[in-house]
C-alpha cells in the first residue's frame, strides 16, 4: 500500500489525545455530511417540481403545432390532411380553434380564451383527464368545459339550465363596436365540466365544439387556428418536423411543444441552476470548515510531521499524508451524505413525507444526473479544500 495512503487513513480513523481535536474532526465530517445532502435533496426537490411541471405542458399542449406565418387562420383542405396523413410518425391529428373572447354569466363578466375543438382532441391532449367536476364536452349540444378559475369567477357550476354562458367576440373588421347586434357575434353554451390544472389555464381557457368555435367565429368549415399534432416517438419528432416544412411549405410555422413554452422552459432551468449554485455556496462554507480542521490536525500532529521528516519522508509526501486525509474524510462525508439523502427521496416519494397541500406531497425526482453531479461537486470541493490545508505544511512546521 502507498506509504501516505497508509498514514493517511490511521489518521483519518485514529483519535487524537486532545478530545477538542476530535470533536473539531466530527464537525467537519458532519458538514461534509449535511452538505452533501442539501445538494442532492435540492437537485432532487427541482428536478420534481420540473417533472410536475412538465406534466401539466404534456397534459395542455401538442407535441407539434402547426399555425399560419401570416393571419391567424388556415384552411385545412384535403390536400393539407393529405400531406399530414401520408407523414409517417404521426399517429393523431386535430383541428383547433383558439380565439380571445367575452365571457358573461348572470350579470358577471370575464376575458378569457375559447378553444374550439373536435372529438378526437382527446387522442392528443388530456386535459379531460383533469376534470374536477363534470363530464368532457358532448359534441351533439352546445356544451362547453370550462377552468375552474373562470368557474369561481363567474360563479357557474355545471348544467345549470336555467342560465347559459354567453360567449362574445367583435367582428372581423368590425373596428370600434356601434352595435351590439351588428358588430358583435355570439353564442350561447352550456357548462357540463370543470376541469383544473395551472392557475393559468384555469382562469384563461373554455373548450367547445369546433363547429359552435367556427359559428362563433364565422368561419367556414375548413377555416381553423392551428393543427396539432402526436407523435409515435418524440426521439422522431425533429426529422418529422423537418419533412412537413418541406411538404407544406413556407407559409406555416411548425412548434414543438418546448418551443411552444420557451420562456417557461428558460425558467425552470435558470431556476435549477440558480438553485445548485446557491446549494454549492452553502457546501463551499462546510468545506471551508474542513479546510480549518486540516490545518488545526496538521499543526496537533506536528511532533509527529517533524518525525517523519527526520526519517526521510519528504515535504511532499508530508503534505500528500494530509491531502489524502482531508480526501477521504470528504469522500466518507459524501458516501454517508448521499445515500442518507437518497434514502429521503425515495421516502418522500413512496409515502410523501413534505406536503405542500393536504393533498399534495412535494415532488422529488431521483436521477442518475443528479448523483453524478453531486459526486463530482463534493469530490472537487473536497479536494481544493484538503489541497489548501496541506499546503500549510512547510519547513516552518518542521522545525
């Protein structure tokens, strides 16, 4: 065995005469513990909340969108679906209607969005699957599924037949309305779900049958906002992309669901960038710690360096002696660290042991990034800190 290696490790688990010098030891080793374990479970706890969140643009949007460059209406002809249909990759498509409109109920009043849809909307977005109360659109009526933060806005529950949402929007080219009856197109629905899912959606979206969307809009049968679009494999998704700007041509722009919700995006990284450089500070002043126990023990243990140096061992392996301890009291403090801090992941997974709500366990994610990143952050700390520590050893300390 490497003689500085040897010596290293009798040190690392060796008690020292002076009882103050162990407990400094235990300190530190405990810092490195601790902070190992606040890197991970923070990487963990924002690679939950980035899966939660996800899960809500998985649910809402499309895996491609396809819209007009120019105008915000299409005509999605049979030559249009023909180009979609022969696209292999592809296994559902939708027409969708999407258009800012006036909400009134009873006397109440609200902006929001109307998203006109067709039955097989379904087999591309779930938000169906995110009914609170209710039941999803019935295409036969002139039903509507509405968020529930419209719901408290406008007090409306559901199959309330007494009284229908009216849903208003202005003319094309209508310019400033003189009449209501002139310049304003409207229809009547009838609120049969109430679906939740961000606070965003809820307060801005209500779902209709294409056909009362286009009637509302006074568009013509193959008029629509945008076709959207799954995929059999989202590892295919760019070189389908690439095939139907092709096909189609210049005048459509073609969104994944990323580029759809690129500032969110940005923003959940940034936040899990800020949150392991903020995580490391707190590791950086542990480690610091560590750094001031080396040079405590190297001067406890200086009879013992000059010893050495009597014996021949050279300055530079002196210092190895330290650097390998202060080397592997960090890798112990982040072995132990780490598999505490998995453990309290797997935990907070399986029985939730933080809730946000009630109802609602904090989100934790373990991921093989996570430890890797956590391996290399403590490992290179650690050794930085031992480095500086051992540095300390010089001919001063001999004499």
């Amino acid at each position: 065995m490497n003689f500085s290696l040897y010596i290293a490790k009798r040190y690392l688990f060796s008690k020292s005469s002076n009882n103050t010098i162990n407990i400094i030891t235990a300190i530190a080793t405990l810092g490195v513990i601790i902070g190992t374990m606040a890197l991970f479970i923070v990487l963990s706890g924002f690679s939950g909340l980035k899966s939660f969140s996800l899960n809500f643009l998985n649910t809402s949007d499309p895996d491609i969108k396809i819209t007009a460059v120019k105008g915000k209406t299409l005509l999605f002809t049979d030559e249009f679906e023909s180009k979609i249909t022969n696209e292999t990759g592809i296994v559902h498509y939708t027409s969708v209607i999407e258009e800012r409109v006036f909400l009134e109920f009873k006397g109440k009043t609200h902006l929001a969005y109307i998203k006109g849809v067709e039955d097989n909307f379904v087999k591309i977005n779930s938000i169906h699957e995110k009914l609170v109360d209710g039941t999803w659109i019935d295409f036969e009526r002139n039903t509507a599924v509405i968020g529930n933060g419209i719901s408290n806005k406008l007090s409306i529950g559901i199959n309330d037949f007494l009284e229908p949402l009216r849903i208003y929007v202005p003319k094309p080219g209508s310019g400033y309305v003189e009449s209501v009856q002139k310049d304003i197109s409207s229809i009547i629905t009838q609120p049969i779900g109430i679906f939740r899912l961000t606070e965003d959606l809820d307060n801005t979206y209500v779902f209709v049958p294409l056909t009362l969307a286009q009637e509302l809009m006074n568009y013509k049968p193959s008029q629509v906002s945008a076709i959207e679009i799954k995929v059999d494999n989202l590892n295919n998704r760019e070189t389908i992309i690439s095939n139907l700007k092709k096909s189609l041509g210049k005048d459509y722009t073609i969104k994944t669901r990323e580029q759809l919700n690129a500032v969110f995006y940005k923003m959940l990284n940034s936040e899990h960038v800020m949150a392991y450089g903020f995580s490391t500070l707190v590791l950086i002043l542990f480690l610091i710690n560590l750094t001031g126990t080396l040079i405590i023990i190297i001067y406890d243990k200086k009879e013992n360096i000059k010893t050495l140096s009597n014996l021949g061992l050279e300055i530079k392996k002196i210092r190895k002696i330290f650097l390998l301890q202060g080397f592997l009291l960090t890798v112990f403090g982040l072995i132990v660290g780490l598999t505490l801090a998995i453990l309290l992941v797997f935990l907070q997974k399986q029985f939730g042991l933080f809730m946000i709500t009630q109802n609602l366990a904090y989100p934790v994610e373990f991921l093989w990034s996570n430890v890797l990143l956590v391996f290399s952050t403590i490992l290179v700390l650690g050794y930085v800190a031992s480095r500086i520590a051992s540095s300390r050893i010089d001919e001063k300390v001999i004499q």
